[in-house]
C-alpha cells in the first residue's frame, strides 16, 4: 500500500519549465483524473453532474523543440508521425495548441507520463489533451508566444500556463482544442470531462458551464477499478440507441438521474444526510444499469462497497467497463471498503477525502490500496 498527503492540484498552478543541458527548455503540463459523482450519460442530455477531483492520480505531458519529433508514453514509442490512430487525439492536441501560439511543430517532442488509467471512466484523455496543450503553453511561454486574444484571461499576466477550463478568451481557445481532442477520442461528449481534469475542487456542470460546488462536510469516496477498460463512445452510442428506440423511458430515467445530482447539490451543500446522498448513488447506479451501461463486474463490486458499510455506491464514468464510486463516513469505513473492493476483485483501489471548506480553501487526501 502507498499512501500519500496532497493537496488539490490548484488549476492554475505554474507549472515552470526546466531548463535543459542545451540550454533549451521544455514545457510541462500536468492534469488529474476526475470522478463523476452523479450524472454520467445523462449529462450528455443537458441534465446536470457533479465531478471531483481524483488528484494524486495525475498526468504529465512534457515537450521539447529537440528536433526528433518523438512521443514516448505507455501506449507507443516512436516518431511523432507514425503514431497508432488511438493517438490522434493527443496529436491533435500538441499541433493544435502549437499552430495556435504560433510554434511550428516540426521537431517538437512529447513525453507523457502518469498514472490516470486509461479507459476507466477517470478522465484519462481529457486529461492526456489539458497536460499537453498546457505542456505546449508552458515551452511557447519560454519563447515569448503567447495565446492570442489573451487580454482578460491569466496569459495576460505573464502566467506560463493556461487553464483550459477558465474563462478568459485565451483559456476558451485551449478549451476548444482539448474538447477538440475529445471529439476524436469519444465523439459525441458533453464538455464535461475538460473541466473536471482541470478543476481544482469539486464542479456542478450545468448548461454546458461549471460552476465550483461547495461541500457543506468532507465527502469520503473510495473508487475501485474493476480492471476492465470501458468505450465511451460505445457506452454513449447505447444509450443513443436506447433513446431512439425506446424514448419515453428512456428519457424518464435521463431526467431521474438528473434530479438526483439536483438533490445531491443540496445535501453536499448541507441540506440532507449522507445517508441521503448514499441512497441517491445506490438508485443512479440502477438507472445507470437501465440505461445498460454497467456490467456484472460494476454490480457486484458496488453491491461489496455497501456490504462493507458503504453509504451508498454506483459506477462512475462513461460504464461497460471502467471503476465504481463508493460514499464512506470514515477513513476507518473507507479501510473496510477499499478492502472489500479488493476481495471483490478490484484491480486498484483509491481513496479520496474532500474536505469540508466552508471559507473555500479546499484540501484533499488521497491513498491507494493496491
Ligand atoms: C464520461 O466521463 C461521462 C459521460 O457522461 C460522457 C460525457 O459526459 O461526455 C458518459
């Protein structure tokens, strides 16, 4: 077991470059992984979600103008132009961010290193797309190109990063390229995804807009990895499918799932129990399973989280695959569960305590059992 303390990674952290032997620099951006609360899919349809912050779970992206035009990650060693098409989306993301700022891409090299498991429903390309494009910000910093229209967004300081999530026209257009990116990695998506890995608390995403979500008392959460990798595209495309063929229900079971992140939004903000919030999981996780997009492996591992003492739990993410959500009281409960998890049959096991922070200075812990 490792276990670590940490704070949220603030959204606008400056993130300096390093510089190298040659003299050269290179830009490093970094993003976290993020867990979709309540309103997965449905979001995809206007209703609201709440995410939070999976930070100690993070991503680095490094680039440097070295002349080799490589990307070295997990998936794929090589040059930069035979990457496999599953990389297209973090291609696009480092030539988009560079045409942006001006920085011919030619000869650019990528590294990306990190610990968000792919496709496990905890943002892992969003968060591939924010690292890279803030990578690509970073190194432009050290050369004096900046994001163009950066008059009211944190560029116009001087800052060496962006946030794709802000609100600045700067930051909207290194929005635009990581949500760009997600079109190529999942089609259809709601935007979700590109605020959460770059929030630095917990968000409501609603109307297409993020707005930070205050926790009344600290949120306990154990997520578990079933170990198996989930589509979002197919998940998405399934409940599209569903909602062609069979749209009354459908759509009621969208709007419940809607109407519990509503209902979640008031007991976070101390209007209801935990035991309230747990409820609501446990019911999300049968519409999701309505919907058709969890499996044997999510039921039974969220029916172990509750038998362990779990307040409620759900799948989390896009589903077919991927990591359930578990509400605990206590670091002593999220023990007993993160252990059951793994009896159960979880590939890893994270717990996350969001703390209370009514003066809006959040902190978080993060442990991983595995
Ligand atoms: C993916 O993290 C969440 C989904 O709701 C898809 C989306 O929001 O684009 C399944």
């Amino acid at each position: 077991m490792t276990t670590g303390s940490m704070s949220v990674t603030p959204a606008l952290a400056a993130q300096a470059s390093q510089p190298r032997g040659d003299g050269g620099f290179e830009g490093v951006g970094r993003a976290h992984g993020k867990v979709i609360l309540t309103g997965e899919h449905a979001v995809v349809y206007g209703q609201p979600a709440i995410a939070v912050p999976l930070s100690g779970v993070e991503l680095t992206a490094t680039v440097r103008a070295d002349g080799r035009g490589m990307l070295t990650s997990s998936p794929f060693r090589g040059s930069i132009e035979d990457a496999p098409a599953s990389l297209e989306p973090v291609v696009t993301a480092l030539r988009g961010t560079a045409d942006l700022i001006g920085m011919p891409v030619a000869g650019l090299s990528l590294t990306i290193d990190g610990d968000v498991p792919m496709g496990r429903g905890l943002g892992s390309s969003a968060a591939v797309a924010t690292a890279v494009v803030r990578s690509v910000v970073d190194l432009g910093a050290h050369r004096g190109l900046r994001v163009p229209d950066a008059a009211d967004s944190p560029l116009a300081d001087g800052a060496p990063t962006a946030d794709p999530g802000g609100r600045g026209p700067a930051d909207r257009a290194l929005h635009a390229l990581v949500q760009q990116s997600e079109a190529i990695a999942h089609g259809r998506s709601s935007g979700l995804d590109p605020y959460a890995v770059a929030a630095d608390g917990p968000i409501l995403y609603s109307g297409s807009r993020p707005t930070p979500l205050r926790l009344a008392a600290d949120l306990g959460l154990v997520v578990a990895d079933s170990g198996s990798h989930g589509s979002t595209a197919q998940a998405v495309g399934g409940v599209r499918t569903l909602m062609a063929d069979d749209p009354l229900p459908t759509r009621a079971r969208i709007e419940a799932l809607g109407q519990i992140t509503e209902h979640a939004v008031q007991i976070l903000a101390g209007r209801g129990t935990r035991a309230e919030l747990g409820h609501e999981l446990n019911r999300a996780h049968v519409l999701l399973q309505e919907l058709g997009v969890s499996t044997p492996e999510l039921d039974s591992l969220a029916a172990a989280a509750v038998e362990a003492g779990a307040d409620g739990a759900k799948l989390t993410g896009s589903g077919l695959g991927g990591c359930v959500v578990a509400l605990v009281n206590s670091a002593e409960s999220a023990h007993a569960v993160g252990k059951a998890l793994t009896t159960a049959g979880a590939a890893r096991v994270w717990t996350s305590i969001l703390a209370a922070t009514p003066d809006g200075s959040r902190e978080s812990r993060q442990e991983e059992a595995s």
